[in-house]
C-alpha cells in the first residue's frame, strides 16, 4: 500500500469489496473484510498527507511572492533590481518548511483580547520548538517578570504588605 496514491488506494478497496461482494469459494471473507478496514485508515492518512503537501507549497508559493515583492523594490539608487529565479532544491524547502514551523508571533499568544484558557490552548498548541523560540524570546523581552496589578484586583483574603 505505500507509495501509492489516493487513487490508486481506491481501485484496489473496489476490488476487495468486488471479491468480498462475490465471495466465491475459498474466499476467506474475515481476511478481506479486516484489510479493508485497514485500507480505508490508509486511504484517510494518505488525503490528509496530500492535503498537507498541497498546504505547505500554498504556503511556500505565497513566502516566495512576498520576498519576490520585497526584492523587486528600490535598491539604494532608485532602480529596481533583477532577479533571477531558480527553482529550490528539497534541502532549500526542508529549510523553508523548519522556518515557517519555527516562527512564533508572542504578540498574539499573550493578546490582552483573550481569557487566560485561550492563552493556554494557543500554549499548547505550540510544537517543542515553537515552545523553546518563544520562551527565549520572552526572556529576551523581559517577559518573565512579573506583571504590576492594582492593589483592588487582589482576590479576597490576600493582604499587600507595604514596606
């Protein structure tokens, strides 16, 4: 089943179920049945792949019209620069695709607008990595203080201690 496409996956589940379907003699219908099963997971994972694939060079497509733009600009003498395009190696988009993974906007994560359970669902949602940029980030920041409050925003049998 691997390296072969959504539609190839799909001739071969019409041909299992054309045999379960016919059950001739010395067929043995549980084997056929339970590979189906496992080829319809197979064919869900392989359309999310694909999907994913299709996701990532939108997203590439759409990094590589913005620097198109930036790099059409003036240079410093007023002309506009020439640039040639080279088609990118995989290694050039595996590195594309690290950053795109890697790029954390704080600002968004620690948005006055949201609760703090949409703070912490927008934390979790963030990779190892994404996780290790973003709290260097915030240490570059000075993030990690801690932030001043109003005395009155205290919760009830706290006390404030003036020294």
């Amino acid at each position: 089943m691997s390296g072969k496409n959504v539609d190839e996956l799909t001739q071969l589940e019409m041909t299992i179920v054309n045999k379960v379907n016919s059950g001739g003699s010395g067929t043995d219908i549980s084997y056929w049945e339970g590979l189906l099963v496992h080829l319809k997971v197979y064919i869900a994972k392989t359309r999310l792949k694909e999907l994913h694939q299709k996701m990532l060079r939108l997203k590439l497509a759409r990094i590589r019209e913005e620097q198109m733009k930036e790099v059409g600009k003036l240079d410093s003498h007023g002309r506009t620069v020439a640039v040639k395009k080279r088609p990118l190696s995989d290694d050039d988009e595996d590195d594309l695709e690290r950053q795109l993974r890697k790029k954390v906007d704080l600002d968004e994560l620690e948005s006055t607008d949201l609760d703090d359970e949409q703070k912490e669902m927008r934390w979790r949602q963030l990779t190892k990595e994404q996780l290790e940029i973003a709290t260097l980030q915030l240490y570059e920041r000075g993030g990690y203080s801690p932030r001043y409050g109003d005395v009155n925003d205290t919760m009830p049998g706290i006390e404030v201690l003036d020294e």
